[in-house]
C-alpha cells in the first residue's frame, strides 16, 4: 500500500514557514535567549536574509572575554571558531562570518586555516583581512608562500596585504615580481607594496623598475618610488627623500611626475641648496616657475626670504604678481623693501597692468600696507584680491 504524501508536504512547509520566520526581525521589546554552541552552528549555516541574532551572540561572547582580558579563554574560543571553519556543512556566507570573528581574536594557530582560505574563490579576500592583523611570523611566511600558489585577485591581495604588514622578508619575491611578472597589475602591486616596506634593497628595485621609459606600466611605477620618496621625506630621512626626487626628476620623465619630484626637491633640499634650486626654477619654464611659486610657503627662514626678494627685480611683471602673492603669504618683513622698490618703479615707470598696483597709487599703498602687517592672513588676503582684480581696488 502506498503512503501519503500529504503529510510530508505539510511537514515542508511547516518547516518553511519556521525558517521564514526566523530571518524577520523581532517584534520591538521582545527577546530571544540563544546559547553560545546554537548560535555558532546557526552562523556556520547563514545567508543573506537570515536573522543575524546568531552572529550579535558570538560577537558579544568576544567582547565579554576581551573585556576580562582573559587571553586563555579568546584562544580556547579561536580554536572553537576554527572548528566550525572547518565543518562540511557550513556555507560560504557562514564561513565569512566566522573568519570576521577569528579576524577580532586570532593568533598563529589559525594562520594555516585562513591560508587554505585564501585560495577559496568565496573567502580569499576575508581571510587576508584576518591574516594582516595577525602579528607574527608564520603569517608572514604563509603569505609569502601564498605569492606562488594563489592566483588572479586573491594573488594581487596576498601582495597588497604582504605591503601592508611591512615584511621585510618579502621584499626578495615582491622584487621578482616587479621585474618580470607577466602581469602588469601585479608588477604595479608590488611596486605599491614595496614603496610601503621601505628600505635599501626596496628602495633599489623600485629606481631599477624606471629604467625603461617604454614600460606601459612606467608612470605607476614612478608615482610608487614618489610615494616611497614622500614617506621617506615624513620620517625624517629628507636626503634620501631628495635623491630619490632627483631620480624622477629626469628629462624621461613625465611632464606631471617631474613637476611633482621638482616640488619635492625644493621641499626636501634645505638650506642653501633649496635657496639655489629655487632660484634656478623661478627662472625656469612656465611650469618651473608654476612650481616654484607653489613652494614659497614650504621654505622657510629669513634668508630664504631675502633670496627670493632679491629675484624679484628680475622678473617679468606677470611673474611679479605671483612671487609678491608669495611673499606676502610667508608674512616676513624682510621682503618689504625690495616689494616696495618693484612697486615704486612700476608706478614711475608706467608697468604693464599685469603688475599689481601699477599705475594705482592707493592700490600700491594697499599692497605695501599688506606687506608689513603682523597678521599673516590678512596680509595674504589684501595681496592675493589686489593681484586678482586691480582695476578695482
């Protein structure tokens, strides 16, 4: 005799009911008790669209260990989220959510497992996110073991993350890649990478990539040594900063990276150096002159101020007009005078209107005024609205 099948169909149907239910969200003030060990099977199994009670449980369960700082327990519990890792049954979006936790409170034992995890096409890029806040060395060299046996984006992540952590063992195998990869992203990745760890032999790779001006990927790789350059430059080392400025500084270079390597030198040089260079690009081409006008703020001391006063009879009146906008912005006294002898001269001479206040006796004294006074802002404000607009001061 054949059995019924009404029964079992209810029986599905209750059941989906019962999981329907249980992905809507409460009803405000009520609460639901869950237990630790249901709440990580029911994170194992989840999908987008279930309640993420479980998820709020195990969340809460770390906080409450952090907070008693009860490091034995945080392991112990690692290795409980590792085992759930690890289950058949759990699914893609379920293991996330475990790698997420592990990310909070994970040391070296579970390096090998987010390891595995990052040749899944699903986990690759959570499992990195774990990985680089794991402070140890077996995560390091599983990474690097990870350069030859990961692919596609989860290979540029193992890069990008092996930067991030600042390996210095890793800057070998980056190098390779950076000189020969056939993939150009990657070699790009690596240059990033590499700019971040610092570093001689880093640092040496990065100036043998710009050897060929022909690469298709040359411009990234010099806006790497840039970025290595400038890192240098804000921890202090400003003559290596400036070595590497001059290197992309070279007339191979593209006009953007060179404009940007000049600024850098001017801002790295110091002393007299900077004085001469300065001297040098505001009698440059127009871009040199742009530039140098732009480090005006940068350079500092009285000296380097008499410097550029002393250039300014030597300008053309339009190049004037920026350069007293300049100085008026580094507030020094020391450039008044010779700012009022090239004002002066245009008046009794009849300069052209790119002058600021030629012609214009109150506009010269505006300028003047602004020149000399105490509050820098001001001072800025005056010069920069008389350049602007001088017919109607």
């Amino acid at each position: 005799m054949t059995k019924p099948t009404i029964p079992l169909v209810c029986a599905c149907g209750m059941l989906a009911l019962a999981l329907a239910a249980s992905a809507q969200p409460l009803p405000a003030g009520m609460t639901v008790e869950m237990s630790l060990e249901e709440a990580l099977g029911k994170m194992a199994m989840y999908q987008t669209g279930h309640s993420r009670l479980p998820i709020s449980v195990v969340s809460d369960h770390i906080v409450t260990l952090q907070n008693r700082r009860d490091e034995k327990a945080l392991r112990q519990f690692s290795y409980t989220l590792l085992g759930y890792l690890d289950a058949y049954w759990a699914g893609a979006e379920g293991k996330r959510e475990i790698i997420r936790q592990l990310a909070k409170i994970s040391g070296s034992e579970a390096v090998p497992a987010l390891a595995k995890a990052v040749k899944d096409k699903d986990l690759w890029d959570m499992a990195l996110l774990a990985l680089e806040d794991i402070p140890s060395r077996e995560a390091d060299a599983a990474l690097r073991e990870l350069l030859s046996t990961s692919e596609g984006r989860a290979r540029l992540g193992v890069i990008q993350t092996l930067g991030l952590r600042g390996d210095p063992a890793s800057v070998g195998p980056l190098s390779r890649i950076l000189a020969g990869d056939a993939d150009t992203t990657a070699r790009v990745t690596a240059a990033r990478a590499l700019a971040r760890i610092g570093g001689r032999s880093a640092r040496a790779a990065l100036l043998d990539s710009l050897d060929d001006p022909s690469d298709p990927v040359h411009r990234e790789l010099a806006d790497a040594v840039m970025a290595l350059a400038q890192g240098m430059a804000r921890s202090g080392d400003r003559s290596g900063a400036y070595r590497l400025y001059e290197r992309l500084h070279r007339p191979a270079e593209p006009t953007t990276v060179r404009s940007a390597a000049l600024l850098g030198m001017l801002t790295t040089a110091g002393g007299s150096r900077a004085e001469k260079l300065w001297v040098q690009s505001i009698h440059g081409d127009a871009e040199a002159q742009r530039i140098a006008v732009q480090a005006m703020t940068a350079l500092t001391g009285r000296k380097t101020t008499a410097v550029m006063a002393s250039e300014l009879p030597k300008l053309p009146p339009t190049l004037q007009a920026y350069v007293i906008a300049g100085l008026s912005a580094r507030s020094d006294r020391e450039a008044l005078p010779a700012v009022t002898t090239v004002v002066e001269k245009g008046v009794e001479e009849g300069a052209p209107r790119s002058l600021p206040c030629a012609g214009r006796r109150r506009q010269r004294a505006l300028l003047v005024a602004a020149l000399g006074a105490e509050d820098k802002a001001t001072s800025a404000a005056v010069c920069a609205s008389l350049i602007a607009s001088p017919a109607r001061a």
